[in-house]
C-alpha cells in the first residue's frame, strides 16, 4: 500500500545536512514540488539569473501548496544575478563555434568587456565548456581601437546570455545593480527568507546589499557565494558580516585552476565551521542525474566527502531545475548524506575544523564566553546521555555555537 507523504517524511532516516534544491521548468508542478519536500528539500533556491518575476512567483505559489500536500515547510532562497558578464548573441543565437574559429567579440551585458580585454587573455565561455584567446582587433589601421577577436581553443554551443568569465579580471559593475536591486524588492515582498550574493569579492559588497535590505525593510540573513579568488582571500572578512557562504564551485572552478578547488572547499567549509556560519557545497554534485536516474559513484563520493567535510548544506542545481529525474535526485543525495553522516556518529568523528583552541584558529571574532558554554553543554550532553540541548536565544548565535560543535542530540 502506497504511503502517504506524512507517513513517509516520519519512515525517513534523520538527517541532519540541509539539501537546497535548485527550481526550475523541471519542478514547477505541485506534484513534484510535493515529491521533493518529501524527498528531504529543506530549502528551496529562485535562480533570479534565469527567468522572469512572474514565473519565479508562480512557482513561489506552488511551492506553497506543496507544502500544504507534504506537510513541511522548507525555506525560501533568493539568489541574486550579480555583478555576472553574459553575451548578447546576434539575433538570439545559438551560435556553434569550432577549434580554431575566429570571431568578434559579440556583445555583452558589460558595455566595458572589449576595452577590459588584452591580446593573450583566456575567456571562459558557456560555464567553462568552451574557450578561447584573445587576440588584437582586426581593424584596419586608422579604423579606432576596434573590437578584440575570439580565437577558440575548443568547441561547444555558445547561447543567449551564456557567461563570460575572464580569469583574475574583475568586472567594473556594480556589485548590487539596478537589476538586482529590483529582485532584491520582489523578494522581499514574495517573502523570501534568505538571499545569495554572487561574486562577492570583498566584505563592503555584502554591507551593501544589507543596507538596501535594511531600507525596504528587512533583515533577511544573506549567503555570500564565493565564486573568485579574490573573494576566497577576503573571506575572513566576508564571514564577519555575511550570514553564511556557498562553495560556488562551477564560477570558482572557472576563475581558478580546478585541481586547487577541491582545497579551496576544505579551506571555506573550515572557515565557515570556525565563524560559526552555515556552509554551502554547490555546483554538479550529481549532474549526471540531469539525464540519468542513478548518480554515478564518483557523484555520490563526491557528496559523501563534502560532508565529512563539515559542509551544513548540499544543493543541486540543474538536477532539480531542468533535470528529467529531479525527485530522484534529491533523494539520492538525502541518502548518501545519511550514510556519511552515519559514519561520522560510529566514528565519532570531530569536525575538521576543532583543534586543541576549540576551532578558534583562523576564526573571525567569537564571544569566548558564548564558545566556553556551548564546549561545555555539548560535553555535559553527552556525558548523561542527554535527549536535547535546549539553547535560549534571541538572534540564533548562542544555537550556532552549539551546532559548529555537532553534538549528537537535536537542538532546540
């Protein structure tokens, strides 16, 4: 006999890992939305880069009705296009390009880009699937400065406001633009309860969005995403005014060479635990699942590790939003999350970022007072073989410096 979602969301292993999932054409249905609450969805992410307000709001309200048909609710995250370079391609493209192609540079959402760009440079196209070098404007001489050429070292399919990275080079826009300033007022007003910043590369961007969130009124906590190198070497920084921060791993992995950003993840995951801030692991965690039913095993040890790595949240992206088995895969990645952290409790496995300080090195200010206490309840829980920490508190802090200890017992 079938189950019903209640009856399901009780026989579900506990897990303690958030799953953030991506929405899209793939999960606008009630149905489906139902499905992956029921699956373990715990937050639900608005890509604000991609579609209009309209869509995100009726997708917004289906997602309450799903909750209704689940029984759970789950956050709500907007995420914020940012300072992002995108092509404007001629007639709306597509636009296939070969090995060894050469074309003008086309158009872009940074009017700057042809001025920014010199002959040599690497420009990362389509998230990275494709790319080229730059080389001198092909003018004639007397014709002005010209417009740079794209010499392409590999192929692929380029489309409308696919982005354009170009490495260690930062974009002279705005860190919150008009664009986003609008989003930033629907969200608000459609309730979102949290936003993510992209491109954050020092901690001034983040006060900024704050106080334009302070202006319409709100205090929704923000996640900067860490997707830079300049944003990896401001991070201490960054973590002392944002909220939290997302391991952006498909731009990080763009702007930096890919065998350094499984470091990087350790290092941010790390930072993240010590502050006492929520960390995020994000980017093709199981992208085969955007085609397939089943992640392959190299996905599921990849989502197994980010936990052991003491991330507090895993998101899927393009699995949940275009994929065609988006439930599935947010229960692939519930389960393998439980299995980690399965063997975190039998090994008793301290999170990687305790030392012999209590997990203050390299930290950003905490209260030692409020890192003493929470040390001590943690140790006292687990001495009597306690069933809950109960933590009073008015803004979360006092229960964040519980959770970065990971105590086995539920905190309330």
């Amino acid at each position: 006999m079938a189950l019903s979602a209640g009856e399901e969301l009780l026989r579900r292993p506990a897990r303690r890992t958030k799953i953030v999932c991506t929405l899209g054409p793939a999960t606008s249905d009630v149905d489906v939305l139902a499905g992956l609450i029921v699956a373990g969805m715990d937050v639900a992410r608005f890509n604000l880069s991609h579609g209009s307000h309209g869509e995100h709001l009726a997708r917004l309200r289906a997602l309450r009705q799903a909750e209704k048909a689940a029984g759970r609710e789950v956050a709500v995250l907007f995420d914020l296009r940012g300072p992002e370079v995108r092509l404007l391609l001629p007639d709306g493209g597509p636009l296939q390009v070969n090995p060894g192609d050469r074309l003008p540079l086309p158009d872009s959402t940074w009017p700057g880009l042809a001025r920014a760009l010199r002959p040599g440079q690497r420009v990362l196209l389509a998230d990275g699937t494709v790319t080229a070098e730059v080389l001198p404007p092909a003018g004639l001489p007397g014709d002005g400065p010209g417009v740079p050429v794209l010499a392409f070292t590999s192929g692929g399919v380029l489309r409308d406001r696919s982005k354009v990275v170009v490495p260690d080079l930062k974009p002279e826009l705005p860190p919150v633009s008009a664009q986003d300033q609008d989003d930033l007022r629907f969200g608000v007003e459609a309730g979102a309860d949290l936003f993510a910043m992209s491109f954050v590369h020092e901690a001034r961007d983040v006060l900024e969005l704050k106080d334009l969130l302070r202006s319409i009124g709100s205090d929704a906590p923000v996640i900067a995403k860490v997707e830079t190198r300049a944003g990896l070497e401001n991070l201490k920084a960054i973590l002392a005014v944002a909220d939290g921060a997302m391991v952006a791993r498909g731009d990080l992995g763009t702007q930096c060479p890919f065998d350094e950003v499984p470091r990087m993840q350790k290092e941010i995951l790390a930072l993240c635990g010590r502050s006492g801030k929520p960390g995020i692991t994000a980017t093709e965690m199981l992208e085969s699942m955007t085609r397939l039913p089943r992640p392959t095993r190299a996905e599921a040890s990849d989502v197994f590790n980010a936990v052991l790595d003491g991330t507090d949240a895993l998101m899927l992206s393009g699995e949940t939003a275009i994929g065609l088995h988006p439930v599935e895969a947010c229960r692939a990645m519930a389960s393998i999350a439980v299995q980690a952290e399965r063997m975190i409790a039998e090994d008793r496995r301290l999170p990687p970022w305790l030392d012999s300080s209590g997990g203050r090195a390299g930290a950003q200010p905490v209260s030692l007072t409020a890192v003493a206490i929470a040390g001590a309840a943690v140790s006292a829980a687990e001495a009597v073989g306690a069933s809950a920490l109960v933590t009073p508190t008015r803004s979360g802090y006092t229960a964040r410096m519980v959770a970065r200890l990971r105590p086995r017992q539920p905190i309330i």
